[in-house]
C-alpha cells in the first residue's frame, strides 16, 4: 500500500480515480481469487490512499466525498470488468 502514497501522494480525486482504481486492481487480482474479496482490498486500499495523502485546501471535505463514493465506484469499476469478460464482442 505504501507504494500507493508516493505515486498518489496529492490524493485521489475525481479525475484520477480510474487511473488509480486500474493500478489497485491490477496488483490485487495477484492475490485473490473472488469478485468479494478483491472489492474490499481495493477498498481497504483505497481508503488507506484517501486517509494518508493530502489533496490541498479542502482535504477533509474531499475525503469525506471521496470515501462515500468509493462503494458505488468499486462496484461499477468490477461491474465493467465481469461485462467484458463476458461479452463476445470484447474477445479477441
């Protein structure tokens, strides 16, 4: 998670979140084996990035926002990845 800190270190906003949510998963997806277990690393993980890195002057707000999000983001996020998985039309 610590690698996260440095990369991400002005925080996670809007704007950057798929970038992030991409580069998270793709390390966790390593380590598990189940839809379940990989969305609560990633939000486990998530919110490790959002508690310990500053995003400036509304840092607080931003976080409370961010972390509120981050449910409904993670869900959509792995909602996408099961679609083109099992789409012909994503296949190769």
């Amino acid at each position: 998670m610590e690698k996260y800190l440095d990369v991400y270190r002005r925080g996670i906003t809007i704007e950057n979140f798929p970038v992030v949510m991409a580069h998270v998963y793709r390390d966790i997806k390593l380590v598990t084996t189940s839809r379940a277990a990989a969305e609560k690393k990633c939000m486990e993980t998530l919110v490790h990035i959002i508690d310990n890195t500053d995003s400036g002057e509304h840092d607080k707000e931003l976080d409370a926002i961010m972390k509120r999000m981050l449910p409904g983001l993670i869900d959509a996020f792995f909602d996408l990845l099961d679609a083109k998985t099992s789409c012909l039309c994503f296949k190769k």
